[in-house]
C-alpha cells in the first residue's frame, strides 16, 4: 500500500539527530548497576576472607550491602524505567512526493492515420518439410499389439 501511494518510492525516514529516550536510559542505568554488582560483590567477598579481625567483618558487611544494592537496586531500576519511563516518540516518514499530472498537456501532434509501409527485403519462404521422420506411436497401441502376437502364437 505505501508503494502504491508514493509512486513506487519508499517512505524516507526522517535523517535528523536520534536522541535516547528516557527509558532506554533508565534501562541502561539498571544494568551497569547490576553489571557493578556482579564485580564488586566477589571483589569484597575476597577482600573479606583475606582480612583479620574487624575489618574482614566491614569488607562482609560492605559485601551484602553491595549485594543487595547493586542486584536489588539494579533490577528494580530495569522495572521501574521499563514500566513508567517515556519512551521515545515514534520517527516520523517522510514520504516522497506522490504523482502529480502534467500541467500542461503536450500540444497534439499531426499524425497520419497509418504508420509508414514496413519495407521487407527478404522474399517470401516456405517453411521447410520436416515431417521425415514418423512420430512414434503411444505405448498402450504397442503394448496391444504385442498381446495380440502373444495370443495368436498360442492358439
């Protein structure tokens, strides 16, 4: 349908800046910290069970803090930004101008009523005979004949 409209052209899409949506960037947002997560929470957990003392306590405690806001957090960023976030609005198409009739239309020209004689310099053939050679006959006509041998050297 939108060939048909355009005059067989595709609709162009505008060629302006894209700018990322508020969504796409709450989206983002929530995987890098989610992506955070994945690398700090290990980072302290190590840091915890090479430590002594009360500062392997604060590298575990830094670990499920972490834990909890990186995954937690980051998950329900990717929600909350794909549920309530304005996404971007749709691109509009440019179409290509549609047909248009002439303005004008082309002065009638004189022409006569028929077209000039073809001029053939080549006589006139037949076409050659090539009915030589016999078509050959169907298969059920050979197949009867040869039962009709068969009975005839029976009797």
């Amino acid at each position: 349908m939108h060939l048909l409209a355009n005059g067989g052209m595709w609709p162009q899409a505008d060629s302006g800046e894209r700018k990322v949506s508020r969504k796409r960037k709450g989206v983002m947002q929530g995987v890098i910290v989610f992506l955070a997560g994945i690398l700090l929470v290990p980072i302290f957990g190590v840091m915890s069970g090479f430590s002594d003392g009360r500062i392997s306590d604060v590298f575990g405690f830094f670990a499920a803090l972490t834990a909890v806001i990186c995954f937690i957090g980051g998950l329900l960023r990717i929600l909350f930004a794909a549920i309530f976030e304005e996404g971007a609005p749709p691109r509009p198409y440019i179409s290509a101008p549609s047909y248009l009739p002439p303005a004008m239309p082309p002065a009638p020209a004189r022409v006569s009523a028929l077209p000039p004689p073809a001029v053939n310099t080549q006589p006139w053939r037949q076409r050659p005979e090539t009915a030589e050679i016999v078509p050959p006959t169907s298969v059920p006509d050979h197949t009867t004949r040869l039962l009709e041998k068969s009975e005839s050297e029976k009797s």
